[in-house]
C-alpha cells in the first residue's frame, strides 16, 4: 500500500526543477488585504522534445551560425530554456512568511503556474522603500539526495506613487528587434548589452520612489540570461511579466512568439490592481509600443502620467505615428529620446504637477 501523498508540498518529481518569477503584491481595497501574484515555470532539463529538436535546427539554419558559436557557453544558457521539456499537471505549493499556499491550478501545458494570494494577515509593508518578500516553492527530497529550494522574490508596491511599466528589448537591452539576423545573433550568440544609461536612470527614479515592472516580448525562455543582465548592470529590482515561446512548425521561419497574454492585458492587470497610482510608460519606436501605449492612455488618461518612447535609428517613429501618439489629451506626458539623460526629469515633473 502506497503511502499518503503530502499534500504540504509540491509534487514534482526528482528530474524538475522550477522557477519562481519575480512577481508583486498590492494591497486589495475591496478586501482590506495584502495580495500578491505569483508566476513560475515547472520543467525537465535532462529530457528535450523532438519538436523542441526541429526548433533547435531551424534555428541553427537562420542564424548561420559557426560551428564554434553554437559550442559556446553563451549559445548554451540562452537555448537551454527552450530545450528543456515541461513539467505539466504539477501540484505547486509555496511557502510565504511561514504560511503554506497551494495553489489551485496545476501547471498548464507548457509547465507555467499562476496564482493571486492572500498575503499573511500579520503582514505590514515597512517604511522603508525596499520592501521584498521571499517566497519558496516547497519539494520534498528522495534518495537521490538533497534538492536545493526554488526561492523567488515578491516586490511589495503600495496603494499610491508612481510605477515606471518598462519594455526591455531595444528600451533597456540592445536587441535590434527590427533585423531579425540581429536579434537572432543578439538574442542568442553576443553577450548582452545594455542601453547606455538607463539603468542609472531607473535607480535614480528609484531613490525617487518610483516602483518597477518589465513588461516584454521577450520569451520566458531567456527569463535567467536577462534576470543576471538586470542584477549585474544594477537595474532596480520589480516584478517581470514576459511570454512563452510555443513550438510550432509555422514559428520556424519567424522565431515570434504566440501571444496567449498581450502586452495590453499584462499592463491592464497591473493597472487594476494598482487603481490608485500613475505611471510611467517606457518603450522604444521598433514595434508596437507607441500604439500599445497610446491605447493604454485613451482608455486609463488619469492612470498614465508619461509616455517616453526611445527614438531608434534604425527604425525611427515616422511622422504619422507621432502625430498620432501626440494627439493623446493631457495629462499624458508624450516625450520621443535617444539619450537616457533627456528623459531624467520626468518624474521631477509629475512631482511638481
């Protein structure tokens, strides 16, 4: 007779591992409660689906890439996430502050798990600025030895101030998204690199007391790569809100992502559960964050304070779209840059406002 599973702990097995991706908690006005989202990702590094093969060998095929890029360590952790095999209708429990938490889903198809939490009731933000809670996945260990714990952080965002909603790719990372030679050599063969001054504008912002969430069409995937490029080039901590890559023969020749979770519903959610703060949106000119920003600000004019929109040269925002990003009603703030310094004032001005 088998023993009783232990309902107090995830149920994967020994080959998963997990991650657990930085998420926020907001109080909830309707329930007087802290809240938080979690989001993580339950998979098999030692095991690689055959269509995740075919995906590997177009790849190849579109980068042209040398024999010795592809034996290099940075080909190597870039692909590793979209190799690896999910870990599907898996059980998660996490623990927070002491407390247990199982969340009512199990992981879906592609072995993401999402859930909304109650946050402990003794639970009350300090008056400092930096406010992070740590969560853990709890697993259970086997003979084959010890598992290391899967922690991950939940930034504490409260009631009202300014929140910065920042892309990545060509807004903070150089990606050159418009190319797709570029961003495919960029994306997975030539070390990251980073906008030259945006990260000490974001910590500026930060002292100012702004919060943080990156919103962008970056896979899941690169979640580690891109989690180290951050913690390195000193980027302020937030939550991070990207999206999966899903194998399918058509996507070989493109390499884009299917989008289950649009930008605009990412940035809606937030916006809702956040009702009392402005923020800050922050893109570039390559693909659509004009547009999706000008949305955003029609439907949410009291919500979006600034729309600051990173000029590419190599794909500039032509006349017709800056007019009609310009033609948004105040209060929203429209400012086109090319140099993080041209920008720096911009929470300077929704403070004296």
């Amino acid at each position: 007779m088998k023993p009783p599973k232990d309902k107090s702990v995830s149920d994967l097995m020994p080959q998963h591992q997990a991650r657990l991706f930085p998420s926020f908690g907001y109080y909830d006005l309707r329930q007087n409660r802290w809240r938080a989202v979690v989001h993580g990702r339950v998979f098999d590094d030692g095991r690689i689906p055959l269509a995740n093969r075919i995906l590997l060998r177009g790849l190849q095929k579109a980068m042209k890439a040398t024999p010795e890029e592809l034996a290099s360590e940075t080909f190597r952790r870039r692909i590793d996430g979209f190799l690896s095999a999910p870990g599907k209708r898996r059980k998660i429990v996490l623990e927070i502050a002491g407390h247990h938490y199982r969340l009512l889903r199990r992981t879906r198809g592609n072995g993401s798990f999402y859930g909304a939490l109650t946050l402990p009731s003794e639970f009350q933000p300090n008056n400092g600025t930096a406010n992070v809670l740590q969560m853990n996945m709890r697993r259970s260990t086997d003979e084959l030895g010890t598992i290391v714990p899967t922690s991950g952080s939940i930034y504490i965002v409260r009631p009202q101030g300014i929140s910065v909603i920042s892309d990545i790719d060509d807004t903070i990372k150089m990606t050159e998204a418009t190319c797709k030679k570029s961003m495919l050599a960029n994306t997975f063969l030539r070390p990251f690199e980073v906008i030259e001054g945006m990260s000490q504008l974001y910590q500026q912002w930060k002292l100012q007391g702004c919060d943080f969430h990156y919103v962008s069409s970056s896979p899941w995937q690169l979640y580690e790569p891109l989690a180290e490029l951050c913690e390195t080039s000193l980027f302020p901590g937030g939550s991070m809100h990207l999206r999966y890559f899903r194998v399918r023969d058509e996507m070989f020749k493109r390499f884009r992502p299917i989008r289950h979770n649009s930008k605009v519903g990412i940035i809606v959610g937030i916006f809702k559960r956040l009702p009392q703060r402005k923020f800050i949106l922050v893109g570039d000119s390559g693909e659509k964050d004009p547009e999706i920003y000008r949305f955003l600000a029609k439907r949410y004019p009291d919500r979006v304070a600034a729309i600051l929109i990173r000029n590419l040269t190599s794909k500039p925002l032509s006349e017709k779209r800056l007019r009609k990003l310009k033609s948004l009603a105040s209060p929203t703030t429209v400012q086109l840059f090319t140099q993080a310094t041209e920008i720096a004032d911009a929470v300077d001005q929704l403070a004296s406002e």
